[in-house]
C-alpha cells in the first residue's frame, strides 16, 4: 500500500480544517515576456500568464477576495482561505506595491496564507527579503514554475533559465523554512515517460510540494501553433493516469500533492479535450489509485 499527502490532509494538519484557495492578481509581468529574459512567454503559457481564473486585477484586494469567495459560493462558507497569486510573476517588479498588496491579503479576515507563484529566476537578495518579512507575518507558500529538468525540453518551451537556478531557489527558500510548492507538466514536446517520471523523482527530493499538471493546448499560445503544424502530439486520458499513478508512488510521502491534474479555460482549450472534464478525470484516477492500493493520508 502506497499513501499519499493531498494539501486538504496537509491544510487540516496545519490549520486544523479544510481551506480554500482564493485566486486572485497581483497585476504582475514575466521577465520572459518584456524582454528581460525572453519574449512571448512560455510556449504553452495563456495571455493571462496561467491565471486564467483569477478575479480582476481592477479590484482592490479586498473586493478581489469578496468576489472569489461569491464565485466559490456556499461550499466555502465557514471555512478559512488561502490568498493564491498564480499568474504571471509573483516577485518580479515593484516589490515595494507587491508586499503591500500581499499584506493587504494576509490582513483580511479568514484569510490564513498566502501563495504566490513565481519564476525561481526571480528571487534575488531583494525578492527574498519580502518573501521573508512575510513568512513572518502569516503562512507563505511559494510555487515555482519548474515544468521539466531536461534541458531540451526546457528551450524548446522557452522556460528561459537552466535547472540550476531552480535548485539555487529551492535551496533559498528552505533556508527560510517557507513552503515550496513546485510545477511540473506531464506531456510536454519530445517527452517521454521516463522524462517525466525523472522530473517527478529529482522533484521529490527538493521540493515540500508538488502541483502535477496535464499540457493543455490553449488558444492565443506558441504551443497551439506547433500543435496545428502536427509536430506533437497531446497524451491520452490513459496516458495521464498512468504517468500521475506512477508519479505519486515515487514521490516520498512527506512531499505535499498540490494538484493531480488541472483544467485550462474551456474557452480556450484546443486539445486534449476529454481533459474538459476535470470531475470525470479525477474519479478515473481516483480508481486507478484504488486498483494500485494507493490511498491518502486520512490525517
């Protein structure tokens, strides 16, 4: 048998109950988009810098909160929140507006932490100062965007920073006790199975927590234009529940499961479609789990 810590177990641990993500915008750029690093972004990256369901960045942050809590709706009433900042950069620009915007987040009622994504290209001496300053102030969690080790890979997606630059993050970031959260993409160009699962294992011993996550094909993106010309093709339902079954029986069980799978905005998506479904994904590969012995931690 083979147990798992899902962040609802890891969140009733530390919070002493179920909590919800708010998502929401700090109104930050990417260095790989203005042309610090790069241009255009990540190839498989939205317009919206992967955060395509956040609230408005012309809200203040507390009508931002306000209208995520109305979008999450009753299931979230009584409960506690985590402040999620996903797209783009979330330490990258005017440092000085951004703590103020993450402290007005960690200031408003029911909310218990804040998670902000990030390039670990982006946290120079400066960048670490605030993240820091607050971690001292509530629960921090920090995601980086890492999606591969292969260095291939990495170019051919435009990720524009070496794999070093990821183990300098996770490192900094352990020296301040703050949890590190770390992306990966299953099914990205030229990749095969074992890749991916190399990517899962060098993870698993750098990292706190995990966020799995399928290639999703977006409309407006570099990726659905190679995808047009036929030079790559997308993973099978099948594929996927295979590769993340896998995946979370190599990962230590201390290491936090963010996310088993994703769903990008239905609106955009091109391929794989059957991936619209995230309910039916999820009860696929809760069976899949199951016929493997493959159970979460209870508490």
């Amino acid at each position: 048998m083979k147990r798992y810590l899902s962040a609802n177990c890891y969140c009733r641990r530390i919070f002493g109950t179920k909590v919800y993500k708010l998502a929401l915008s700090a109104a930050t750029s990417c260095p790989n988009r203005d042309g610090t690093v790069g241009y255009g972004g990540c190839t498989f990256c939205s317009a919206g810098g992967s955060g395509d369901f956040a609230t408005s960045n012309n809200l203040c942050v507390a009508e931002q909160i306000e209208q995520a809590k109305h979008i999450l709706g009753s299931k979230g009433d009584g409960l506690k929140y985590i402040a999620y900042f996903q797209s783009f950069t979330g330490t990258y620009g005017d440092l000085d507006r951004l703590e103020r915007i993450y402290c007005e987040a960690a200031d408003e009622p029911d909310i218990v932490g804040l998670s902000i994504a990030t390039r670990p290209d982006c946290l120079a001496p400066d960048a670490l100062a605030m993240l820091r300053r607050l971690s001292e102030r509530t629960t921090l969690w920090v995601e980086l965007g890492l999606q591969t080790i292969h260095p291939i890979t990495a170019e051919r997606i435009n990720r524009c920073y070496p794999l070093s630059v990821y183990e300098k993050a996770v490192a900094d970031l352990a020296e301040m006790n703050i949890h590190r959260i770390t992306h990966v993409i299953f099914g990205l160009p030229g990749e095969s199975f074992d890749d991916m699962l190399k990517t899962v294992e060098f993870v698993g011993n750098r990292t706190d927590g995990i966020k799995l996550q399928l290639l999703h094909v977006l409309r407006g993106t570099k990726l659905a234009e190679e995808y047009r010309c036929g030079s790559f093709d997308v993973l099978s339902k099948e594929e996927y529940l295979t590769l993340v079954a896998d995946a979370v029986e190599i990962l230590p069980e201390s290491v936090v499961i963010h996310r088993l799978t994703g769903d990008g905005a239905k609106r955009d998506l091109i391929a794989p479609i059957w991936s619209a479904d995230k309910k039916r994904v999820l009860a696929d590969l809760n069976a899949v789990f199951r016929g493997r012995g493959i159970l979460p931690f209870e508490k």
